[in-house]
C-alpha cells in the first residue's frame, strides 16, 4: 500500500531556522532539528505530525552532494525562487515497480542522529519532481527504522487536512502506478488546472489552535 508520508517546504533565502520559526508560529507546532543528509548535501527540520507523517523543512548545503543529487538540487532551485512547498512524499512498501516503471534505481539516504543511531532509506522520483512539481516523490523506509521514523520525534498535536496541488488527477495517480493502491489516508487532495508552474499550491493542517493553511 501507498501512504502519505510528509510534506517538503523549501527554506528562503533567510535561512532553515528563520523559515522553520515563522512556519512554528503559523501553525503553533514544535519542530525538532532533524540533521544533515549527507548524500543530499541538505539539512532538515521536522514537524512531527499525527498518523505518522511529517513536515520537514529544508535548505541546501554549500557541499559537492548537493551539486550532484537531485534532491539537493531540486531544494536549491526551490529556495533560489523564494522557498516554499517543494513537494510531497508517499511511502510504499516496495519500490521495485516503480524502479521499473521509471527505468532507473532507488537511491539510498541516511540521516544520522546526535547518539550515533541512523535513519536510512530508499528513494526515487525526484527527477520527476523537478520536472513535474506536481507529482510526489516515492520512498521506502529500511527495516528496523520504525522507532525513528521523523513522526515519533515528538507527540504529534497536529495533522495535515488537505493538500491543493496545481495539477491533474490523472496525471499523479499515473505517475504512481497503482492508482488503485492510492491510500492517502485522512488527507484529502484538492487538484485545480494550473495557471502557471504545476506543484503544491498549499498545504492545510490541523492544529490546537484551529485550521491553518501554508
């Protein structure tokens, strides 16, 4: 089965601290700095959200990785136009289809924590994501990560409602495969033609203090 698993905002040109404390008094959530990524050449913050997911907000890195990897790639290209929504990720269990599908391998990365234990991972479609911003970008949590997946750094109070995408339907649930597999859970997404650049155009959650949109 597909899932959502967290949402990706881009800093601004202020940096990854000012843009996650201006989100946290949007929302009125807490994040937790979540580390480098060093296959990325980026780093990250998290937004520990309810039904295990996630928002993470990140910045590139002055570092070759970023240079190389699509994924830093894609956040410096995002933050260069102002920052905002990058994109949205969805967890799948096996990634061989997609593999197939999209005619290249998963890529793995990690992320290491102050105590010395690692989250690691298997992702693909980020090429996609830079080339269409609407469609979501796969990954595939490595067994025995469970307890340090990014929803668990702290209890979540907070859970995303709806994400708007401009966009097409079809054209996501395509790019997924497996549309009849497409279990977003409690989330619902909203897609309107886009008038302009394709992407997320907001992301609305629900928090303690009432609904926000970003």
């Amino acid at each position: 089965m597909m899932r959502l698993d967290h949402v990706t905002y881009a800093c601004g040109p202020d940096g990854l601290m000012p843009t996650a404390e201006r989100i946290s008094e949007a929302l009125g959530l807490e994040f937790v700095k979540g580390g480098v990524h060093p296959r990325f050449g980026t780093r990250n913050v998290i937004f520990p959200l309810k039904h295990d997911q996630y928002l993470e907000v990140v910045e590139v890195l002055n570092h070759p990785a970023s240079d190389k990897a699509p994924f830093g790639q894609a956040v410096r290209a995002r933050s260069e136009l102002g920052g905002g929504w990058m994109g949205w990720c969805v967890s799948v269990e096996d990634l061989s289809s997609a593999e197939e599908r999209l005619g290249r391998k998963s890529v793995p990365g990690n992320r290491k924590f102050p105590d010395g234990r690692e989250l690691t991972w298997q992702q693909i479609g980020i090429k996609g994501l830079i080339a269409d911003p609407q469609v979501p970008y796969l990954l595939r949590w490595d067994a025995g990560t469970e307890d340090l997946h990014p929803s668990r750094a702290l209890v979540p109070v907070g859970q995303i409602q709806s994400i708007a995408i401009a966009g097409s339907r079809d054209r996501v649930l395509d790019w997924l495969g497996q549309p009849e597999n497409v279990n977003l859970g409690a989330v619902s997404m909203e897609y309107e033609a886009p008038n302009g650049t394709p992407g997320i155009l907001s992301v609305t959650f629900e928090t303690d203090s009432g609904t926000v949109v970003l």
